[in-house]
C-alpha cells in the first residue's frame, strides 16, 4: 500500500491560502501516493474540487476523513485541535507552524507522536532555494503592500503632466530590506515614486541603489557588522537605535508612504516609527505595517485594522498573502512539493534521511517530543 498525503481546508480565521494546487497532486499522484483532499480546501485560492479530482485527488467531506489515514499532512498554517486529534500515530505535519508562539500547538503535536517540520526553520543555503516560503510569500506580500498602499493613498503614484498643471510623484520609504522589501522597492519604482529604502544590514545598501532607490543608515563600525551567517539582521544596540531614528524621523516627516517590515526570529517586531514620527507625517499619508502579526514595526499598529491618526492611516495586516491566494498558494505548493521530496524515495515510499541538514533544521516534534534546540526550556 502506497503512501497517503492529506490536504485539509484552513481553519485559521482569514486565510485563504491551500497547501495544493491540481499540479502538485499530478507530482503526487504520479509518483504513486494517494492524496485526499477536504472538499472546499481550494476554494479561497480559486481550485474547486473538480480540478483536485480532475488532478488525481480523491476529495473527501471532512478533515478527519483526510487525516485518519494520512501518511503526510501538508498545511499552510498549523493544524487545528481537532485537526491533531485526528492525526494517526507517527504521522508527518509540514506546515508554517509559527513554532515560536505557537507551543500549545506542537506540544499537542508531540503528544500525538506526530513528527512536524516548520517550514519556517528551512535553512537559507542554496539547495534549500525551492523550499524557502519565507521568500516566496515575501516576495508577493512586498507586491501586494504597495498595490494597497496605493489604493489607499488619496493621490496618483507617478508623475502626471497635463495641460491643467503637474502632479508630484509620491515619495515612498521601505523600511526592512528583506525579500519583501525588495519587491516593494521594485513595484512602488514601477508605479512611478519615488523610493527611499533603509535596513541595518550593510549588504542591502548595493541591492536597494541597483533598483534605483536611495539607501538612507546611520552606516558607523556597528552597521557593517549587522548581520548575521544566515542572513537575517541582528538586533541592534540602543546607540544604534537612537542615531537611526533621529535620521529617520527627518525623512519620514517627507513622505507619503511608509511601507515597514522588520522581522526578528522569535521576537516581537522592532519599533522602527514611532507614534511622534506618525504625527510628523502629512495628512493623507499612509503606513502599510507587514510587522503587524508580531507587535509591529509602527507605534499604534493594529493588526488587520486600519488606525486613522488625524488623516494619517496606519494599515497593519496580518496575513496580506492571502489577499493574492491563488498566486501564493502555487508557489507555496511547490515549497512543499520539494520539502516532501526529501522525505520520499524513488519508489514513493517514507525514506528520511536523519542527517539531511534541512531536514534537520525543520524538525520541531519527533517521538513524543519537542526536539528543535531553539524550542526546547
């Protein structure tokens, strides 16, 4: 009897995402698994069940008929109590697991004897390119924070010259200068702003001035140390922290659009504006926060709400990729398409290598445990 793979529709409140697409399943199915999918699973990212079932999927009414007998679960957030309970014994759950805040879930995992890969923990070496979701779901939440930006701004983007006068380009700043960053940097250019970008890390400086934007640190002894092996940046000292605010409070008072998305690993969101440099800025401006999830990187951010501070709004969303499901959910299946194919030989059958370093960083529950060593106390 060949493998079982089980996809099942998302309970979190606003997503839309879905761990599948028709195509994967055909990769599924062509290698000899069984793949049950809940009906309705890919209706948020616009794939019925006819193209599951068209793909090769057996679609099937609830999620504990997709799990009862599931080898493999592939989730896009976390599963559900419910969802947990139903897993059988030695089950394998790849999903975003959120494995910082979310311990109650993967302790409920370990007790189940399930073993859970975070997709979060995919290292960033250059075979794990194609399992990354980091990037893959930063690189349209980017996009997606400037088309929302400007839908809310009350002005055009680009430069306008008309016989009735000329219409100022709007000026734009990204603050965070990951995957994410980097694509709004691309799109706000495309639209026609004028762009600024910032971030502590000293390597993003060349990437921000090749797409044509200004680069704006405090750049001293501390900010060419900013980062670290894996790429991320560092947490910066108090020093650091007071220079690059002074510098950026002048040059937000400028612009139109702030566009924040600073993340630390396991950390509440760094305040990178604070609500005086919010008050600073002119009426109608707009500050879309991608930190929303984890405190924000905006003094006054609420998450999923829109906070209007004397015409200044502060947009702070939560889960902005699922407002472009269709698009993340494809290249997130795909992440999860080459993940499974670690843990599976030629012949369709479970066959992890223990030692395999990807596997090895992404590895949160195993054996009635939780084994990640950042996770562990």
């Amino acid at each position: 009897m060949g493998l079982t793979l089980a996809v099942t529709t998302e309970q979190t409140i606003g997503e839309t995402r879905v761990a599948a697409t028709p195509d994967t399943v055909k990769k599924w199915t062509a290698a000899g698994l069984t793949v049950n999918i809940q009906s309705g699973a890919g209706l948020g990212a616009s794939i019925t069940d006819d193209a599951f079932k068209a793909a090769g999927a057996t679609i099937v009414r609830t999620a504990k008929d997709a799990l009862k007998t599931a080898d493999i679960v592939l989730k896009v957030r976390g599963p559900a109590k419910d969802e947990i309970a139903a897993l059988k014994k030695d089950a394998i759950v790849i999903a975003t697991l959120d494995p910082y805040r979310e311990k109650d879930a993967l302790n409920a995992l370990a007790a189940q004897g399930a073993s859970a890969y975070a997709m979060e923990f995919v290292p960033r070496i250059t075979r794990a390119q194609v399992m990354d979701v980091l990037s893959s779901q930063a690189n349209l939440a980017g996009y997606r924070a400037v088309i929302e930006a400007a839908s809310a701004y009350g002005k055009a983007f680009p430069m306008m010259m008309t016989a009735a006068g000329t219409v100022a380009p709007a000026k734009a700043f990204i603050m965070g200068v990951g995957v994410a960053g980097l694509q709004a940097i691309a799109t706000a250019r495309r639209l026609g702003a004028v762009v600024s970008a910032t971030d502590v890390r000293p390597a993003t400086k060349e990437q921000v001035e090749s797409l044509g934007a200004k680069f704006l640190a405090v750049e001293d002894e501390e900010f060419k140390n900013a980062q670290t092996a894996g790429g991320y940046a560092k947490e910066m000292s108090a020093e650091y922290k007071a220079k690059q605010a002074e510098l950026t409070a002048s040059h937000i008072a400028k612009q139109d659009i702030v566009i924040t998305t600073a993340l630390i690993p396991g950390r509440a969101a760094p305040i990178l504006v604070t609500k005086e440099m919010v008050a600073s800025m002119k009426p109608g401006s707009v500050l879309i926060d991608l930190a929303a999830p984890q405190g924000g990187n905006v003094e006054g951010c609420k998450a999923d709400q829109v906070v209007d501070v004397n015409g200044i709004r502060i947009i702070g969303f939560s889960n902005i990729v699922s407002t472009i499901a269709a698009d993340a959910s494809a290249l997130y299946a795909k992440n999860l398409q080459a993940f499974v194919g670690l843990l599976i030989d030629k012949d369709g059958k479970l066959a992890p290598d223990a030692e395999d370093e990807i596997l090895k960083a992404a590895l949160v529950t195993s054996g009635g445990a939780i084994v990640h060593p950042n996770l562990k106390g």
